[in-house]
C-alpha cells in the first residue's frame, strides 16, 4: 500500500489543482486551531505542562494506530533510516513543542489575546520567512505591512509594560515549524512526519509527567473520574488531526499562501477570548490589534490584486 497522507487532490468529480485543496488543508487546519482554547480550559484540574505530555503521548498513539489501519509502518521505518530526515523532524518537534507549551500557558492564564496577537503575527514571520530562507519576493505594500506590523508590537509592549513575548514565542516557533514542514513535506508524508515529531518528543513528555507527579501538583489523568480521563486521551486526535490537514497543506502551496490562510485561528481566538472569556481590551490594546489587522488587509489586498494581474 502506498504511504498515508490525507485525500489526495482528485476526486471522483474531477481534478483539484494542488494548490486549492492546500488552501482547503490549511483552512481546516486553522480553523481547529481556532477552538482550542475552549477544549484546553475543558481538561481542567490538569495543568499546562500535563496537557501538553499528554498531547505527545496520544498523538503518537493515534499516529501508530492510524499506520497500523493502513499498514504503512514501511515509509517510517524508511525515513528513520534517514540522518537527514530524522534531524529536521527532530527540530520540527521541538519548534511545536515550544509552540503548544506556550499556547495552552496562555490559555490556560488568561491570556488568550496575547496567543491570538501571536497568530495574528505569525503570517508576517512566515512571510518574512520565505523571503530570507526561500527568496520570496515581497512588493512595496508587503514591506509596508510587515513594517506597521512592527509598530503595533511596539504599541502594545507599552500597553502590557511588557514585551509580549507569549505573542512573539508562539509566532516564530510555528513560523519556523511551517518552514520546516514547507521543506521536509515534500518527500515525507503526513503521517509519518507528525509520527516522527512525537517519537523525538515522548521522553520529554514522560519525564515532565513524571516531574508534575514528583515535585509538581500531581497528575491529574486516572485520579479525576473517567470523563476527565477521555478528555484527556481525544488530545490525541485533537492535536493530531490539524497537524495532519497543515501538512497536507505546507506540501501543496507556498509558505506565502499558507500565511495567508491562518488568519481563521487568530479570529477565532480573539472571539473568543473578548466575547466568552471577557479578556479586556483597553483602547491602546486595540489601537495595536487593529495596526496588525491593517497590515494583514495590506498583504491580503495586494496579493489578491498582483495574482489577478498575473492571470
């Protein structure tokens, strides 16, 4: 059987370019991002840290569990085979390590505005990103953007007596972790990729449980009824499936498209911290969200307007 990876691009009504059904990948994607913070704050009395090893953990089980249905162990095994394939895995890993620690401490802090502002910044940096490492060109209007993007980071570092660092953590792990499925996703299937990621990252997540259960507040999972327990094992599938449909994307369009398209988490996620959560927003927090969004609109308009001109 072949490797696994997501459907592929034609379908039983005829063809779909790569490219659009990347978009669709990354739509999906993003927008599961978008409501996690809803299901992180679900898994409650379980802290940050124990979230997120066990995110590893049933990643990785529904990532065997899904190689097994398929009977696709043999393109593993191949790429584990791989110096090269094993490094730049290893790296991805800790890139979304770094990133999901962060977002479930926002989330689980109150601080899902600062998470939402770093996703907002995100499509700049990978923007920004494609240009130094893949010499993607950027126009006039686009420097323009990344450039008030930088002030409005400005602006609310004054705002918060802070840099926002959650916000800028978060932005460039996941801007370098898009690079480097954007690379590695070409010869590597999704499956196999996320398996790979999840092998690196188990150790760690067994030895921040086993610290939680030592000297922290203790593990939740098992000692606080079934219902939690179950909430706690779909992270699996929660965590796995997103990263699936973004690298099925990160293999059909370029990181510019891809930018592009995570707009929907950021949305999502800024709903639902000011209407649900009821984060504040004083006026100097909104003069910084809305520069940002300002330059999002820069981008958006001015890539839609150079591909028309281009057809």
């Amino acid at each position: 059987m072949t490797s696994p990876s997501l459907p592929s691009s034609s379908s039983a009504g005829g063809s779909v370019a790569p490219g659009r059904s990347g978009i669709w990948y990354g739509l999906g994607a993003y927008g599961l991002w978008g409501v996690l913070p809803g299901f992180f704050l679900l898994l409650a009395p379980a802290g940050p840290f124990e979230i997120v090893a066990f995110r590893i953990i049933w990643s990785l089980v529904f990532c065997a569990l899904l190689l097994t249905v398929t009977r696709s162990w043999r393109p593993l095994l191949a790429a584990m085979r791989t110096p090269r394939v094993l490094f730049m895995f290893g790296l991805a890993g800790v890139l979304i390590y770094i990133n999901w620690q962060v977002f479930v401490l926002a989330t689980v802090t109150g601080h899902i505005l600062e998470s939402s502002l770093g996703y907002f910044i995100n499509p700049l940096v990978t923007i920004l990103l494609g240009v130094v490492f893949l010499r993607e060109h950027l126009r006039i209007t686009q420097w323009v953007a990344v450039g008030l993007s930088f002030v409005a980071v400005i602006v609310l570092t004054i705002n918060y007596g802070q840099l926002p660092w959650m916000s800028l953590v978060l932005a460039f792990s996941f801007g370098f972790y898009s690079f480097v499925k954007n690379r590695m996703g070409r010869n590597v299937d999704a499956v196999t990729g996320l398996t790979l990621e999840t092998l690196w990252l188990t150790p760690v997540a067994i030895v921040i449980l086993i610290l939680v259960a030592v000297v922290g507040p203790g593990v939740s999972f098992g000692t606080s009824g079934v219902p939690h327990a179950l909430w706690l094992a779909s992270s699996g599938i929660v965590t796995a499936v997103p990263l699936l449909l973004f690298a099925a994307a990160a293999r059909r369009v370029s990181l510019v498209t891809l930018g592009l398209t995570q707009y929907v988490a950021p949305v999502l996620q800024f709903l639902f911290a000011v209407l649900v959560m009821h984060e504040p927003m004083p006026a100097a927090r909104w003069l910084g969200f809305v520069m940002v969004w300002i330059a999002l609109v820069i981008i958006t308009v001015d890539m839609v307007r150079n591909r028309a001109q281009s057809v």
